[in-house]
C-alpha cells in the first residue's frame, strides 16, 4: 500500500519561496511519536537525497512533538538530539500547534 508523506520545504535564509539554503535540511511529519520511533531509515536512500539530511517528526505522546535527524552524507547516520533540527522543527510546531513555547 503507497503511503502519502506531505512535503514541506524550509525557505531558510531567504524571503522568496524555492530559494532557500541549498544545503539545507528535508523534513518529514508523520502521525504518531510511534512512527518515528519505529522507523527504520534506509541511508542509502537517504544519501541520494539532495540535502544535507533529513528530518522526522511527530506529535509527542506525552510532549509537544518528537524528532531524528539523519545525515549520513555529512558522517552522521543518527543525530537524535541535533540543534539545528530543533531550529527547523520549533517554528512548524509552534504554528502547528498555536504555541510559542513547546516541550520536545
């Protein structure tokens, strides 16, 4: 069964849409904190992707929202507490949630 993952892109650095940092991160949103933390990333693909890595999250059980970050073109397979995606990740959930201070 195909899955339907939404596609959200960063704008980082820049005011015009599609013109952000090109080194910049891809990050995906699933549905349950269980998701995220039974996912088996496959680096390979990820290797191939045109970014510098890749970020999943999902709304948190007993916080506002979990995350993995994964870079293995940069030599870092799993970085599971990374500052830069918390970078990315507070602005989404805080609209997402209509929040300005979250637990992750």
């Amino acid at each position: 069964m195909a899955m339907s993952i939404p596609y959200y892109q960063i704008d980082a650095f820049t005011g015009n849409l599609f013109s952000g940092n090109p080194a910049g991160v891809c990050f995906a949103v699933f549905d349950t904190e269980q998701a995220v933390r039974e996912l088996p990333p496959d680096m390979a693909a990820l290797m191939r992707l045109d970014c510098l890595g890749i970020i999943v999250t999902a709304p948190g059980d007993h916080c506002d929202f979990v995350s993995r970050f994964f870079a293995p073109s940069a030599g870092v397979p799993e970085d599971p507490v990374t500052g830069s995606a918390h970078c990315t990740l507070v602005p989404y959930w805080a609209q997402r949630l209509s929040r300005s201070k979250l637990h992750a």
